[in-house]
C-alpha cells in the first residue's frame, strides 16, 4: 500500500451489513482530482497515511476503508468501513475513525460527513432510547396531539421560587413539558437541587389542579460525575425526565450516562446547544443528520431537531429528514421524539405541524412567556392553537373565540 | 428587555477580571444589520431570547453580556459575559452560554468564535496541566531540543507484537516517544491491556539499551469509565503517559478524567481528531486557539497544534498563535507542550523548529515507518534531523555523514 492508494476505491465492492457506512460531500483542493481526494479521506480514517510504510501486511490493507460508490459531478461518495476497525461500544473511537483527522487534510477544500449507517452491533452494544415516541406519550397520556412545552425565560437569572412559579403558570395553562434552558444548570441564584425540589412540587400542584401529567425537565449538563449525581438528585425526588445539552458534554459521558440511566430509568431530553458550529458550516462539518443518529443510539428520547419557522436555521428539507431518521427502523431501537423549538410562537403551530406531524413536541420560550398577558395566557394560547390545528379549523378562526391565541396572533401573526 | 435590545451593546462597558470574555467574527444575515447580529449573539449567550418577555426583571438585565467592542468593517466584537452567568468548573455549560444556541441563528451568516478568555476561578477549579513542558522535559531528562516521536503505523491493524516491536525499532533508533495513532483504542487484533503490557516491557528493554527515557502514550479514547479503568491500568503497569483524542470524547469526560488524574499522575497528551469539523470552517465555528486554551485548562500537557509543513491544514500564523497561547502565562497555570504531528518527515524539522521553537514534541508516522530502510532507520534519520537542527547544520549537509538522514532526504526532501 503506497500512501493513500488506489486501493480505497473500489466500486465492484459490496458493503456487508456489518460495515459502517458514510455518506460524504467532498471537493478536492486546487490540482488535486477528485479521485485522490478520495483516497485521501478513505486512507486517513483507516488504514493508511500519506507515505508507503514498511510496516503494513496484506492482512491489514484488506482492513482498508472501501470508497464503493462516487459521484464526482456532484462531489458525492459513500465509503464502507470494516467493523474490525471498530470497538462497537465506543462512538469516540468510531468518530475519531470516520469523522477525525479527514477534517483537517490539505488536500481538501470541503468535506461534509453527509449520513452514518450504523451496524447491529454499534446499535445493540448502546441500546437507543429506552422510552421512544410511545414511551413519552404512555407516560403524558396524549395520545394524538403534539405535545407541548415550555422553556423558562429569561433563559438565565430567574430566582429559584420566581422559575418554579413561572413553570407553574405554564403548565396549568395548559402545557406539557417546562425545560430549563441550555445555560442554566446549577448557578448560586437558582441552585439545582433547590430548583428541581420548588419545581417538582409544582409540577404535583399542576398535576392535582389540571388532571394532566407535567413534565420538568432538569438540565443536568455538567461533568459526567455531577451529571449522574444531579440525574439521581431528580429520580429521588419523583422527577421522570432530564435534560442534557449533547454537544458539550460529549460522547463519552453520554455513552456513561445512557449505562447509569438503564438503572434510574429516567426520559433523557437531549438539547444540541453547540451543534452549529458543526453542522450548519459549508465547507467543513457534519451534518446534524448524523449527529441525530449518534445521539438517538446514544438513548435520546427527545432531541432539538429544528423548526423551520423560528430563529434558528435549518431549512424544511433538513429538518424533515433528521425526523425520518430518528423514527425509521434501525435494529430495533425505538423512535426519537423530534423537539421543535427557538424562537416559536402560537401562530407557527399549524404550519410546523403540516410540516413535521403530529409526533413533535413544540416548545415555545418567549413565544409563550411574551404573551401580551403573561406566562399563563400565553400557554393557554399555545394550546388553543394545538387544539385548533387538531381540530383542522384555522388557528385565525379559532382565535375568534379564544381571546389568549387571539392576542398572540395579534402580537406575532401567523407562520 | 424588549427581546434582543440594545442593552447587550455597551462600549463605555470596562469588563471585570472576572468575566469571560469572547471574540468573535461576525457577519450578519441578508438585512440584518451589524449591530443586530451583535444583539443577537449577546442575548442569546446570556440572558436575552428574541422577544420580550414578561418574567424578566431589572436584576436580571444587569446579567447581561455586553459588547464592549466591535469594528463594524472587520466584523469582529468582544463580548464580556458576567461570572455570575457561569458554574466555574462545568465546561460544558459554559461553552453551552458562549458557544451555543448563536451558531445557529437566522440572523448570521457567519459567526466564528476565535478566542476566549477565562478568569481565574474557571482555571483554578480544573488547573490545567499537571506536569506540563517542564514536568515533561524533567521525566524524559530532555533539556535542550524538541521532543521527538512516531506514531504506529499502520494507523490501525497490526498485531500485539507487531506494535511492539515497531515501537521498539522507533526507540532504539532513537526517538523518545511512540503513540497510538487516534482511531486504536481496544479492538481485537490488537487489545489495549495486551498493548499496553508488551510496548511497556519493549519500552523497559529500549531503557536499558540506549540509556535514555522512553515514552510509551496508548489512546485510552472511550466511555469515561473505561477511560479511568484503561488509565489505571495503564499506571499499574508502569507506564507514565495516557494519549486521549480530547474532541471526541467531549468536556464533560475530560473534566472527569482530569480530577481523576491528579490521584493517577499520568502525564496527558491531547490528540484533537475531529477538530477540523469546527475549527476549519470559513462561515460557522471554533477556532482551534479556543480549544487549545480549553484544553489546557482541563489537563493536557501536550497538545496537536498543527504542523504548518505536512499534510494538514493550520498556517503559520495560525499555529504560532495557539503556540503562545499554550505558553502564555495564565492564573498560574503550566504550559501546555505544542505536537507538530501529520505528514512530516525529517527533511521537515528544520524548517518546523525555525517556526515553532524548540519546545515542541515533532511526531513522524509514515516519516520514519515510510523510510526505505524501515522504522529503525527511519527514527534514525528523524534524530539525526534533530541533532543537525540544534548543532546549527543544514540537514542536506549534515546528512553527508549521515546516510539515514540523507536516505530520508532523498526520499522526501526538505521542507
């Protein structure tokens, strides 16, 4: 094998179901053709380097990556990688393979890491999500609506007492799910273990006046330790969900919580605060579909998909495939629940739904606590235009008699 | 607070020593202008959401982070987030605040976090490296040149005994360091604790034959629990090094592996597989002097920075930034040793020293496993390279008396 051969492609090669599979989005750098870029990311991220070595064995160049199928007008190829190549309980060994140092090579102009197929083994040695879209519902008993929640706003600052009122407000008008926000995890003005107690005794008041199961989710996002002590922190204390910020935090602790959560059997929400800087750019990145896929194998019940209509990027063609992916059949796992959510409002419901399904949760933050009249009316709104795009009738016509979603389309108009 | 205002903009603002500050390049969306991405970025990052709400209080809008400095036709900003808004030693949120949702938003076109400043209680509650550049110089009783070292190669695939006895070769011919390549972990045909047992009994034999301190870094890369119990065993066979590919494993598990450490007393060393999927992107990401500085402050005594010669990307300027940044004098903490590391060869070093210093580690794969007389011959020739560097002689000189080197230089040249 001499350097980055030619031996990394080869289209007559049919991938076993054993390999893992990339799909990538490639440009050359300038004077290198397309061919050699792609021995290049074949050869780096298995068996080989930028010089003939004297080490190698024909044993080890049958380990070589297999580029099988390229398309070089659109800058497309799908490389097989062998699972000998792989510990299939460690997706920070497998990243460090197929989405490593390639990143970095001079050679190239542009790399996107496009889609990961996982095989059985990488699938079952993790376990996926131990509740699942039904899992979720079982347990909210909503059966056919999306569900609905909640961030507290402000994002960061809010006193312990002031965070549970506000989650308070939220659910009993009429909202499923209250999550802390990406940055707010356990700060001296709103300490955790106080937050998760006032919440949760909320949540059972909530409960009791409305007759609806609530949901809090706790942001645990922390080292793994302080993670799995704050996650217990939750389970003694009656709560049923975490949440967890997955982009920085890492593979490695998530791979530790999902083993210690097999145990506490809580719902793990999974917020990708961070996922852009990776996912969105043009030239070097991975897309947030793979990352999905990683994260749904990493045991996500509930992960921050995109929502098309609000303040984040993410057009109705990537969302709508990050949610196949997380639903379709995939050795067994069960489906993820895709969470819509920045910069929502009642008024986007309807749209998000013709979109996305019905099997979303959508979250609104300012969308709800902005409302004219405060948090409670604006999960009231929130709700009404569930109800109303349930009900197929316009969220306009429904706002007629429902003067909450009435003053939230005034204030923000519909998607 | 009316959604993201103008509050988070405030050039007569003189930031506290203890408040993180970021700068950031910034580029606003088609008609958004300048100083509403700014808002944008800075609300986002702390207390702002992007319409006003009815929970927020005055105490909490003097949370906000505040830019303090832009330069509208460059497109750069340095915002100063309050200490108030962070858990000092929880990485992940804090990069979860200055680093999250804002890559995402609708209203950029292009956000790259270039560098970050942390105060001294986010440095002190983690404490950087443990041994760094003069601890590592102490234990391989190297005073005076860079350290030098070789990767295994082939990346992934050879035997047990193969790899031991290429490490051996690379020892005795010379080099002080040998280190799994990023993407070998604990597969089968090559299982970590046999590794670690035979490239430390060959380290032992290299010892004793050549009289010098050899190094033996085996990648620990995996679930944080695995990662300490590889550790562990790393340290009860008597090795003195772990190797981690720091991007992959993610925050939360280096936070952990570090407290662990400092019982341990391992000296860490950083390899960055993965950065370039956020570090190398035009529009959206994170410099790679951001992470260095991070993962400086979680432990790593030696870190890839990039080689500006081989086969990776990262330019001078580039380099030599994150270069001070490692050695730059931070709230006490040591330095972290800059890894030239991908695509070099002997011919290299010369030129590499002249850039860099002498206080860097230069590690050679394919340039010395790819000589044409083999690993011994190739470390053989990298030495030699060193020797030449530190004497003051040009290496196609020096290699008149030096036939690996000059074996070396035929092959690929000089830099």
């Amino acid at each position: 094998m001499t350097g980055y051969t030619s031996n990394f492609i080869d289209r007559s090669y049919k991938p076993s179901k054993n390999d893992i599979i990339t799909t990538v989005e490639v440009s050359p750098a300038k004077n290198v053709d397309f061919k050699t870029a792609l021995q290049n990311v074949a050869g780096e991220s298995s068996v080989g380097t930028w010089t003939k070595v004297k080490t190698t064995t024909k044993r080890i160049e049958k380990m070589a990556a297999k580029v099988f199928w390229y398309d070089k007008k659109k800058g497309l190829a799908k490389i097989a990688y062998p699972n000998i190549l792989f510990e299939a309980d460690n997706i920070p060994q497998i990243m460090s393979s197929i989405a490593g140092n390639i990143f970095g090579m001079k050679t190239l102009k542009k790399l996107i890491l496009l889609d990961i197929d996982f095989p059985k083994n990488v699938v079952k040695s993790h376990g996926g999500p131990l509740f699942g879209i039904r899992g979720v519902r079982k347990i909210l008993k909503v059966k056919n609506r999306p569900l609905v929640g909640s961030i507290i706003k402000p994002k960061i600052g809010l006193r312990t007492k002031q965070h549970a009122k506000v989650a308070y407000d939220a659910w009993t008008g009429g909202l499923d799910i209250i999550k802390d926000d990406e940055n707010l995890s356990d700060q001296k003005f709103n300490p955790f273990k106080d937050r998760v107690i006032e919440t949760l005794a909320m949540r059972d008041k909530a409960e009791q006046e409305t007759g609806e199961k609530k949901v809090y989710m706790a942001n645990i996002t922390a080292n793994i330790d302080e993670m799995i002590e704050r996650a217990e922190f939750i389970k003694k204390n009656g709560g049923r969900y975490f949440m967890v910020d997955v982009v920085t935090v890492g593979f490695s602790a998530l791979e530790e919580l999902q083993q210690e959560n097999k145990k506490l059997k809580l719902v793990a929400h999974a917020h990708r605060a961070m996922h852009a800087a990776t996912t969105r750019s043009k030239d070097f990145g991975i897309s947030m579909l793979s990352l999905a896929k990683i994260y749904r194998i990493l045991g996500a019940d509930q992960l921050h998909v995109g929502t098309v209509v609000g303040k984040m990027e993410g057009g109705k063609k990537e969302v709508t495939s990050i949610e196949r992916a997380l639903r379709e059949n995939s050795h067994g796992m069960k489906k993820t629940f895709p969470v819509a959510s920045g910069g929502l409002y009642p008024g986007a419901v309807q749209k998000m739904v013709k979109i996305m399904g019905k099997d979303i949760i959508i979250q609104a933050g300012g969308g709800v606590h902005g409302h004219p009249n405060g948090t409670f009316e604006g999960a009231k709104a929130l709700r009404q235009a569930v109800e109303a795009t349930m009900k197929g009738i316009p969220l306009k016509k429904y706002a007629k008699k429902h003067s909450e979603l009435a003053k939230a389309i005034k204030k923000w108009g519909t998607a």
